[in-house]
C-alpha cells in the first residue's frame, strides 16, 4: 500500500460511511517513549493508553525527526487500533499512530486541541 503525503494531491476514491466505521480511531496517552534502534527512518516505541476498554498498546512511529521520547509521555494522540499488528524491525506495532507529513516529510502527530477521555473514538 502507498501513501501519497503530497498535499497537492487529488482526494482518495470516495467511501461509504460503514466503510470509515469500520476504521476504529481512539485517543491515548503516552505512557512510555523510547527511541527504537536499527530502524530505516528514526523512530520512537511509544507504550499508548486507551483506557479500561482498549487497555496499553505499542505502537512505533517514526516521529524521532521531531519528538524527543520525554516530550511524548504524558501527550494524547490519536491511533488507528483495529489494524492487525506489524513487525517493524525489532518491534511489534499493535497500533498505528496518527500524523501528518510537514514541508520536509517529517511527522507531525495528530491529537486532540483539548484533553479527552482516554479511549474516545474518532466520529
């Protein structure tokens, strides 16, 4: 699957609302941040709360171009959690952290303006 992070790029092939249901997005807190070695692009192992229903999950991204691992505990970020996992290098990903590509392709994660329940879905 490719990704086009171009901003001038056309909108994806329209989908029903089920299909973007199907899509479960929640909020978590970072609990745990550390810098993953041996990865392609720089990443970060980020242990993220979902609250009662979801519980901790791991996730890595490749936010190290932007984020420090300190700065990361304690933010809410937004992540798909109904994705099967990935091995990525050395470590599993349960969960795929949501962001957006700045000028210079780096990652910019997305979260809420204002703190929410942990485990509220994305509508």
């Amino acid at each position: 699957m490719h990704l086009d992070h171009d901003p001038g790029a056309p909108a994806a092939q329209q989908i029903g609302f089920a299909d973007f249901l199907k899509v479960d997005i929640r909020v978590g807190t970072v609990i745990a941040a550390e810098v993953l070695e041996g990865t392609r692009k720089p990443s970060i192992r980020l242990r993220i709360d979902f609250g009662a229903g979801i519980g901790e999950r791991k996730s890595v991204g490749q936010v190290a171009a932007l984020y420090a691992p300190e700065e990361l505990v304690g933010r809410q970020v937004a992540a798909v959690v109904n994705f099967p996992p990935r091995q990525i290098g050395k470590a599993r990903s349960e969960v795929l952290t949501l962001g957006f590509a700045d000028e210079e392709g780096r990652v910019v994660l997305f979260s809420p303006d204002s703190k929410v329940p942990d485990g509220s879905r994305l509508f």
